[in-house]
C-alpha cells in the first residue's frame, strides 16, 4: 500500500512539472502574440547574450516568427552588438548598434553580475530601447525582447520537450558577410581559429598545452587567423596561443561596435574554422565553411550539438565534425604536427 501511495505521488508530482510547462508554453506564446499586435515597429532585442545562442536560436527563432506572424522585414528592427547587421538581412530592413548606446564594459558588468542570459527585462535594456527608440524616432513600439526566446525554449533546455519542438520554431538559413574593412592583411588561404576558456573547454594546462599544438599542427598546413579580439564584454576569456609568421593575431585591432562583423567576414572567407565549440562555431556552418568545433566536456554541450547537427543539414552540405579532445588526453597521447609524422608520410 506504502509503495502504491508514493507512486501516485511521484505520479502527481510529475503531472505537475508538466502542467506547469505547458502552463508557461501558453503564457509565452500569448506575450508573442501581443507583440504582433498593431503596425508599428517592432524591435527583437536587444541582444547582449553570448554569440553562440544568438547564431543557434535567436536569428533562426526571429525568422520563424516573422514567417508565423507574417511580419515583413520594413516592420522589424534588429537590436544587437558588434556589427551583426548581415545576420539579420533577410528579416530586419534597420538595424541598431547596441555599441552606439552603451560601452563594452557596460555589457561586462552585466556579465560579471550574472545577468548574461537575458531571462528577463532588465532596466538596462529597457534604457536601451527607449535611447534607440528615440534616436529613430519610432512610436509606438513593440518589443520581442530575447526573454521570450529564453522562455519559448526552455521546455527544450530543460528536456520536457524534444528536438522537434525546436525544429518547429526555428528557421535556419545561410548567412551572409558584410562588406566591412578588415585590419590585418589576409593570406589567400588561410584557417580561422577562435580557442576561448568556457564550461566546454576549460582553462587547465592539459588543455592549454593541446592547443597549442593543435594550432601549431595547423600552421604547418596553413596560415593561421586567429580571432582573439581582447574585448572583454562577457565571462569567456580568449586562450592567448600567442603569434608567428604562421599565426596572425587580432588582437587589440578591433572596434567594438564591429568586432562581430570582422570576425564573420574572416570566418566566411577561410577554408576551415576551427575553435571553442560555442560561440562562432555555431555561426561558421551557417556562412558554408567546414567547422571544427572543440570541447572536452559535452555534459552542457548535448541539446545543442543535436540542434546543430540537424540544422546544419538541412541548410547545407557544410562538414560539422565535433571534436572531443578529453579522450587524446586520456589515452596519454598528444596532438602533433607533420614533423611528428614517419618519415615518407605524405600530408595533403
């Protein structure tokens, strides 16, 4: 009778977390709804999250809300940093530079304060869209801030729903580089690497000594861009692999309010780009370039390596090749270049 007692009632408790979600799935879709209302403007943003969940879910969840709401790109404005503008070409006809309104350190504290993840409307976004708002001078106003998003999502996140739900509110597309100048002189050929500390890829000296290697490795090959802005505008810090005749830095070469831009115009015009699995690596296959993305800890990694997979296969024939590098550390084994290779063995 006991067991048969706490059955039902972890059989009760279940049924509530899922009302509970779908209770919320409801009340989100309603606070979209309201956002469709009228024929004003509408701004989507501003983001100031992380890079990586703006590429995977924010750009391809705007474009599937303009195709669910049938709202035209002259309504919609993107809001967002570092010169993203060509993310959003086919769904925004304006785009507003959070970089005009606010300074990178801005966006730091933010970050450091634990408010990376736009969950909710802070006083500092509403400040922002009421300066942009002003300075365009649009009235009547409506906002799809990223809360929504993080909201819409979060059965996802949380494994209440599948990758289907996904699916059904997302629309991946190709992405385009804009026409901006670039500050370093680009080789022909070249790889573009963006190697960043986060949860995937910790800062530990096991690390650190594998890719070094691995860009070393590379360089034998090709020359080597790597993207290490120095701007500090959210809590991943970039690894400093240093610089060579074969490895060309960014670093302290780029303005803010275009750092994205240059980043995605160097990515766009690489043969292979390969980093951090977060951030760009998410963004690399949508401008058609092979990826490489790295990690050694997937536990944070799995809903959005499945999102990605699938996505990137509908867009494209792109190659998307995951790279755990925990296991080549484990095996007591290290990444080497050609020079490491038998004598006689040809690298292509």
């Amino acid at each position: 009778m006991r067991r048969a007692v706490a059955r039902w009632r972890a059989r009760g408790r279940r049924l509530g977390k899922q009302w509970a979600v779908v209770r919320e799935e409801w009340q989100v879709e309603r606070d979209v709804e309201r956002v469709v209302g009228g024929d004003g403007p509408i701004i989507a943003g501003p983001w100031l999250s992380e890079v990586g969940y703006e590429a995977l879910y924010w750009v391809p969840f705007l474009r599937w809300f303009c195709a669910a709401y049938r709202i035209a790109p002259a309504r919609l404005i993107a809001m967002s940093r570092g010169g993203t503008a060509s993310w959003y070409a086919d769904i925004a006809s304006r785009y507003v530079e959070v970089f005009d309104y606010a300074s990178p350190a801005d966006l730091a504290r933010r970050a450091a304060g634990g408010q990376l993840k736009q969950r909710e409307v802070s006083e500092f976004d509403r400040r922002l869209i009421a300066d942009a708002a002003g300075a365009g001078g649009w009235r009547d106003v409506r906002v799809l801030h990223p809360s929504m998003m993080f909201r819409w999502f979060a059965p996802f996140w949380s494994g209440h729903e599948g990758v289907g739900y996904v699916d059904r509110h997302t629309r991946f597309s190709r992405v385009a580089a804009s026409d901006v100048s670039i500050p370093v002189q680009l080789p022909d050929e070249y790889v573009a690497v963006k190697f960043y500390a986060a949860r995937a890829l910790p800062d530990s000296t096991s690390n650190r000594a594998q890719l070094h290697a691995m860009v070393g490795a590379l360089a034998e090959r090709w020359p080597i861009v790597q993207l290490d802005t120095g701007l500090a505008v959210d809590e991943h810090a970039d690894y400093q692999l240093g610089s060579s005749a074969r490895v060309i830095s960014l670093a302290g070469r780029l303005d803010p309010r275009t750092n994205l831009a240059v980043q995605t115009r160097i990515i766009a015009g690489a043969r292979l780009f390969v980093g951090t699995c977060g951030s760009l690596a998410w963004l690399a296959p949508l401008l058609g370039v092979p990826t490489i993305p790295v990690f050694t800890d997937a536990e944070f990694l799995h809903a959005h390596l499945h999102v990605a997979r699938r996505a990137y296969g509908r867009v494209g024939e792109t190659r998307f090749s995951p790279l755990d590098i925990s296991g080549v550390a484990d095996a007591g084994l290290a990444i080497a270049g050609s020079n490491a290779l038998p004598a006689g063995t040809r690298v292509s």
